[in-house]
C-alpha cells in the first residue's frame, strides 16, 4: 500500500505544481507572455541567423499561443489533481487503484507533450529558443518533462497485493 500511496503524492505533487504554474501565469500575466512573445518573434536568437523566417510577428498570435499553453497547465492540473484524488480512493485495492490511474496517466502525459513538444521542440528547435541567453525555457522545460516521464514510469507499473 506504501508504493500506492508514493504513486498517489507523486501525482498530486505534480498537480500542485502545474496549478501554481497557471495560477501564476494568470495573475502575473506579462511576466512569462513577454518571454513567449520574444521566443515566438525570435529577436533574442543569434543575430543574421537562417531561421528568422520562422518569427512570429502577430501580437494576435503571441496571446494566443501564450493562452493555449495556459490552458493546457490547467488541463493538466485538473487531470493531475482528479486522477490524483481517484487514485487516493482506490489505494487500498490493488486492483481498482491500477483501474483508476487512466486520468493521472492523460495529465502527466499531456504535461510531459506540453514541456517537451511545446517548449523543447517548438520553442527550442523550431523558433530556437537555445540561441537566446534572456528567453530560454529548455532547462526549466527539461526538468519537467524528466519529473512527467519518471513519475509515468513509475505510476504505470502494475500494482499487486502483496499478501498472497
């Protein structure tokens, strides 16, 4: 029940820290949509460089990709944090807990797709966030997607009942 319980704090961990995330993105709103406003419109990236091309001038689409990463840490805290608490009502049943990881599967999923595909694709490869020493989230982006894929490892181990 122990590794239950570890596989439950994870989840909710992780819910917690993808709400503070959009909670802050919400009330402190130009601090990180001027960070994405820079890695769309690519001006902190190497000077003369061949990819410029790729920027992004529109003011329309800078809030709007900035609302959809909003949206989706939202969506991943509430994935997190229902699957999380499903998880915790199910802890005592091996069987029933296994049954109900689906919804804490799908946040931690869509976490790992939104840092790694969102920030380390898009942003880094695509609009080359790793060229800007002032607009570059792929350590951070890193880090999350790491702490997404261990904490999926780990939850989607089948769990047993130990008393045989």
């Amino acid at each position: 029940m122990y590794t239950r319980l570890s596989k439950s704090m994870m989840v909710l961990a992780f819910a917690l820290y993808a709400s503070l995330v959009a909670f802050n993105n919400l009330t402190d709103y130009n601090s990180n949509f001027s960070i994405t406003a820079h890695v769309l419109l690519m001006d902190k990236t190497f000077p003369d460089n061949q990819g410029l091309w790729r920027a992004i001038e529109s003011p329309f689409l800078h809030h709007a990709a900035y609302a959809l990463i909003i949206v989706t840490e939202i969506l991943i805290a509430g994935l997190c944090w229902l699957g999380g608490l499903r998880l915790c009502q199910n802890i005592k049943n091996p069987s029933s807990f296994n049954q109900a990881k689906s919804l804490a599967i799908l946040g931690l999923s869509l976490g790992f797709c939104l840092w790694f595909v969102g920030f380390m694709t898009i942003g880094g490869e695509w609009f080359l966030m790793w060229q800007s020493e002032v607009a570059n989230g792929q350590q951070a982006a890193f880090r999350l997607v790491i702490i997404a894929a261990i904490t999926l490892i780990y939850l989607t181990q089948k769990d047993e009942d130990n008393h045989r």
